[in-house]
C-alpha cells in the first residue's frame, strides 16, 4: 500500500465533524496509526480513555483531542466513544472511529455525500449486518459487509460498526449512560436508530478503503460474542421488532390485548418516589366495578377478551390481585421466588424511599452530580441507580448498592411503606386460594440481559421448580424483570413458555411467535 497524503476537515454546510473513539491500554500498538488516520479530518475528537493515566502520546497536545477518563465517566467501555453526543451541545455531524482501523483522507467526505444524497435522517456507514428470517442466533443469522470488503452498491443494513458510521446529531441523539446493557454497541445504535425510524445505509466502496490494523483481538468484543451470543440475540430480536413496528408489519391477528400493573395502595401521591407505578385503591375498585370481566391470560392470548398482570411480590401487588378476585375478575400475579426465599425487599422498594427521605441537596455517583433538591433531580439519580442495577448478575451487588448509597447520604435504616414489604409464602399461598394465578417473574428482580444463556436457563428453571415444589403449578407464563428482555424463541418453544414484555417502544400485541408485549393500566 501507498503513502495515504492526510488532509483537513472538509467543509460542510458550516457544521462541526465531531468524531468520537475509545481507546484502552491494550491498544497501543494499533491506536497511534488509527488515530492519525482520522484526526486531520475533523474539528474536534473526542477520546475515552478506558482505564488510561494519561492522554496516549499519539494524541498529547494535540489541540483537536478532548480527552475523557473513564475515572471520570466509568463503567462505559467503547460505547464511551458516544459521550460526544452529550459533550457536544451544538448540532453536528458525528464521525465515529476505532482504534484498531486505517481510514483514508476521504473517509469523512465520502459518508456525508451518502448522509446529504438521503436527506440526513438515516446513518450511514462502511461496516453492516442483515439479520435473517428466521432468527436464532445473532452470530449466525446475519449477513455481514466487512468493511475491508467491495460493495459495488449500497446496501440497507439492520445494524452498522460504530467504528465506522456517521450520522447528523440533529436528528438522532441518545444519551450512551443511560443503556442498560454495554459491549452490544453496534445493536444499541441499531435500537436508538429504529426508535426514531431512521435506515442504516452500508456505503458502496471499493475493497480495502478501509483496512484493519488488527483483527479478532483477545479483548475484542467479537472474541466475547463467539463464545456466548445470548445478549445481542435478543437484543436482534427486539431490533427486528422496532422495525417491523416502525413499518407497521407486526401481526396483528388475533387482537390481544393484556394490561399490567404494580399494584394498589391509599393515598397515593405522584411527587412520592414510594407511590410510583401504584394505582389508587380506591379508584382501581371502580374501575373494576364498572369495566367488563378481564379473563384468563391464556383465552386473552388467543383474543378472547382482555386480561389482568401485575408485577412483583409485595403487599401493593398482592392487594390489587386480591380486589380483582373480589370483583370477579381474572388476574395473574408474576413473583420473584428469591425475594419471598430470603425475605428481601424489592430494590426499588429502598431505592423510593430513599430518595423520598434523603435531605442532602446533592449527590455525586460515578463522576456525575445530582441535584437533590428537586424531583426532577432525584428522578435523574434514580435512573441512573436502574442503570447499574440492570447491570447486576446477582442479587448481592444490587444489594451492595443501595447499600453504598444510603450510607453515603445518611439515610440508612429507613423504614420500607407497608405497601412495598414483600410477601411470604403464607401471601402466596392465600393468593393461589383465592383463585390468583400465580406465574414467574424471574428467580430474583435482575435483567437477563446483563447475564448470559447458562445464568438466564438456571434462573428460569429456578423459579419454574420453585412454584412447582411450592404451590403445585406448572407454570407456562414470564414476564421479564425490566419488561425488555425478549428470550431465544427456541427456549420458549422448547420450554412450552410464553413471554409477557412491558416495552414502552413496542406496540402492544403480539411481537413474535410466543412474545407479547402488554399495555400499563390506567385508571
């Protein structure tokens, strides 16, 4: 190959390039290269340092690099590369890099030509992925434009290499600290893309205009996606599902329609974090008395009527199971055995009331500041605890957390509201009397997404076998804790299981064969 001349940022339209690249100590023999291959085509470039002292000496004094320390800003691997998008407050185009990629002198040019040829809203970039029908496995269902590979024309893809996409900050903009899941990035911005109804474009090029500096590297996240795909596969499967939604071309047929709840408690009040996702009591008698019976969950899904959900053990969820039995309705509670086992509160259940009680006016967790004077305030903390809960693989480290919390603000031992104690399996047992059909919600409140298939299975079959030891029930029904975790349609057929969602992006009804998403109930 040829000495490559490396130039300047090319005008556009009076707008920033703005590029964003993540970097970590074990890249230093691929970094310098990449860096410099990419730095002389934009205005700024922004760069994570992931687990970095100091600035790498490649990218020292150079005025166009605003670094940032994963000290600073932790725990976000090389989707901190997307930390431009809330840096950059200013509308621009962001060019995304890696540090293990040689981009030539019109890398940039070329992409905005195929961004300004569509209009702006879609993202463009040189390394894609088709998913095919029908889907199993993200690693092997999928067509892949490599992009050191020709395309002779460009291609609508489902996903693209964030190392080598574009897009225009004015029309798509997320905010990377609040994704549950990390090390899926290429599908994170898939999801973001598909929300907003933008394509994904892999541009026509020749081969090698682009070319690796290394490739399948140890601690690359390719080398952790062939041993275990389980994560971004359902990940794939939800992506699928936005898109069909986006296109309108998810069945439809029968209409089902199944609602979900957290339960009920006296008083509620919206500007209390302990009565968040609670109905009134009094207003959920009412609506049960005037609206017609809600049926089974199984007559529901084949579109014979409507039917009743609610999440979680506690005394608020077990009190509206119990009024809907009262009034002649149809009702299915989704519990977490390892919380009725061990006696241990929801870690929402804390986390509410903390931030109910808390007087400190403000916080600061993983380099953030919070303001705590205001709801506002709190809600953006709490969202940012959820985050690193859904994080977790066990229940110790969600417990760990709060614990951390409550003593760095001071509001250890607060007394949990009666309505969020957890049942015991005296509860359970009345409930299951009364007619209350009881399904799992998951061995303990953890997102499945943050393990992998082996935990996933072992959890499943954990709390499967603990109703059944328990209660007798052979239970067909789960709900995912979070409400976004769609499984392996295999392991739902070959289980005879049915998953019940509570995804605000999807439409309700059917998403895929044994997947359903639900609606929240208001009264």
């Amino acid at each position: 190959m040829g000495p490559r001349i490396w130039g300047h940022p090319v005008p556009i339209d009076n707008r920033r390039l703005v590029a964003g690249m993540a970097t970590m100590p074990s890249r230093a023999a691929t970094f310098p290269a990449a860096f410099r291959s990419i730095v002389h085509q934009v205005d700024r470039l922004y760069l994570y340092l992931d687990g970095h002292q100091e600035v790498p000496e490649a990218a020292r004094n150079d005025t166009r690099v605003i670094p940032i320390f994963s000290r600073d800003e932790p725990k976000l691997g090389g989707a901190g590369k997307f930390l431009v998008l809330i840096r950059e407050l200013e509308p621009c185009l962001y060019v995304g890099a890696d540090d293990d990629i040689i981009y030539p002198p019109n890398y940039v040019a070329q992409l905005y030509a195929r961004i300004k040829a569509h209009g702006s809203r879609v993202v463009v970039g040189v390394h894609g992925s088709v998913l095919h029908r029908p889907w199993a496995s993200y690693v092997r269902d999928r067509k892949v434009f490599n992009f050191y590979d020709s395309l002779e024309c460009e291609q609508a893809v489902d996903t693209l290499g964030t190392g080598t996409m574009m897009f225009d900050t004015a029309v798509l903009r997320f905010d990377v600290r609040r994704w549950q899941q990390l090390n899926m990035s290429d599908l994170s911005v898939a999801v973001e893309a598909a929300k907003s109804g933008f394509p994904m474009i892999c541009v026509a090029r020749e081969k090698n205009f682009l070319l690796p500096l290394d490739l399948n590297q140890p601690d690359s996240v390719f080398c952790a996606l062939e041993k275990d795909d389980t994560r971004q596969t359902s990940r794939a499967l939800e992506l699928l599902a936005l898109r069909a939604a986006k296109k309108g071309s998810l069945r439809r047929m029968p209409k089902i329609e199944i609602f979900a709840m957290h339960g009920v408690t006296d008083g509620v009040r919206r500007d209390r974090f302990q009565h968040r996702n609670l109905l009134e009591a009094e207003q959920f008698c009412a609506f049960l008395r005037s609206g017609s019976k809600f049926v089974p969950l199984a007559d529901a899904l084949q579109g014979r009527g409507r039917a009743l959900t609610i999440d979680d053990a506690t005394l608020a969820s077990a009190r509206a199971a119990k009024l809907a039995r009262q009034f002649g309705h149809a009702v299915t509670l989704f519990i977490n055995p390892w919380h009725i086992e061990f006696r241990q509160p929801y870690w929402f259940s804390r986390l509410n009331i903390l931030l109910d009680s808390v007087e400190a006016p403000q916080f600061s967790l993983d380099g953030r500041n919070f303001d705590l004077t205001t709801f506002d305030g709190k809600s953006e903390l709490r969202t940012h605890i959820k985050v690193l809960m859904r994080r977790h693989t066990i229940p110790e480290q969600n417990i760990a957390l709060i614990d951390r919390i409550e003593e760095q603000l001071g509001v250890a031992d607060n007394e949990i509201p009666l309505h969020d104690h957890c049942l015991d399996m005296e509860d359970v047992r009345e409930l299951h009397g009364i007619g209350t059909d009881i399904q799992t919600h998951g061995w303990a409140h953890l997102d499945p997404l943050a393990g992998n298939l082996t935990q996933f299975t072992d959890q499943f079959h954990k709390s499967r076998s603990w109703l059944k030891d328990r209660l007798g029930i052979n239970t067909r029904f789960f709900a995912p804790p979070f409400g976004e975790f769609l499984p392996h349609l295999n392991f739902l057929r070959r289980n005879e299981a049915v998953c019940l969602l509570l995804h605000n992006d999807l439409p309700p009804g059917s998403v895929e064969d044994r997947i359903v998403n639900r609606i929240t109930l208001q009264v």
